[in-house]
C-alpha cells in the first residue's frame, strides 16, 4: 500500500503530530471497518471495533516495528478484537439487514437487487462460520491481503494460512452451494 509513506506518518506521530495521525485514520479506517464487520457481522460492533483499533494505535504506536508493513500491523490488531468480541459473545447475533451494499454508479435496480441478494447471502454463510474461518477468507478476499500478510497477521505459517483458507473455502462453498446460480 502505502509503506514509506506509512513509515514517515507513524515517525511523525511518535514526535506529536496529530495531523499525521489522521491521515492514518482517514486512510485505514474503511479497510479496518471492513475487516471488523466481515468477521462480526454487525455494523455497530464493527464501528466500535474501528474506534477502539485506532485507540490502540495511538497507545502502541512506540510498538510497531517499521520492518512490517503498517497495514499488517493494524490489521492485526483488527482481527484481534474483533476475534475478542466474538469469542465474549453468548452465541451469534443476526446480521444487520440493513447493511449498505453500494452499487457502482449506474448500475440498474436488477443489479442492485442481485448484487444485494448475494452479498447478504455470503455474509449470512460467513457468519455461520467458525471465527477461524471468517478471519482467513476476510484478510483474502475482502482486505486483498498476501499470503504473506496473512501469515503475518496471523502469526502462523504461509503453509497453515494456505491450509486454513482452503478448508474455509471448502465450508463456504458448501454453505453457498444450494444458492441459485446467478446469486454466487
């Protein structure tokens, strides 16, 4: 993404700059949401989530190690509370129906309708998931991560990344394989 230009913001936080800071927060602030709703499914969690990942940048900032890419380290840290917040949780809530499925513009309400379907769909599948499973399928197809970063993120091997995310796809794929063609 954007690691010298990482590098330089997290220098310049360290020393005090509050500007720095928020070009950080503008620019990971979606990515971290994201990953925070994939894996909880709720729009509020993910919110707080997001507040609470950026607080603990702020704390921890002296921790980072520019050797890694900024992006795996608050990733990281995302994944790991929204892991928490699940693990405290009694059983899974429902997903937020209401959720924003934006559509590309002039895109028509067929689309929209379909393209909504199927995201809700996914996202249901996903929640029924194991959080295990729900971690490795976000970092890879939502956030676009690299084997890599995963393994990164994760701290786990590349080769048990690899193997998590195929056995996840496998169990998505099974719980999506009754859907109607045009919905998967």
């Amino acid at each position: 993404m954007f690691k010298d230009d990482d590098e330089a913001l997290v220098e310049s936080c360290r020393k005090g700059d509050r500007a720095a800071f928020d070009v950080l927060v503008r620019r990971y602030q979606r990515p971290v949401y994201n990953a925070a709703y994939r894996v909880l499914g709720n729009v509020d969690d993910a919110n707080d989530i997001t507040q609470g990942v950026f607080v603990k940048v702020l704390e921890r900032l002296d921790e980072y190690d520019p050797r890694w890419k900024f992006f795996s380290w608050i990733y990281r840290i995302t994944i790991n509370e929204s892991i928490n917040v699940q693990r405290h949780r009694a059983r899974d809530r429902p997903i937020d129906e209401a959720a924003d499925f934006t559509a590309p513009d002039g895109a028509d309400p067929e689309w929209q309708l379909q393209n909504g379907q199927r995201s809700t769909r996914v996202q249901k599948a996903l929640m029924s998931m194991k959080a295990d499973d729900r971690v490795v399928l976000t970092l890879r197809h939502f956030s676009e991560c690299s084997y890599e970063e995963m393994a990164r993120i994760l701290d786990l091997e590349e080769k048990t990344v690899k193997s998590r995310l195929f056995e996840a796809r496998q169990r998505l794929s099974t719980l999506l394989k009754d859907a109607a063609p045009e919905l998967i």
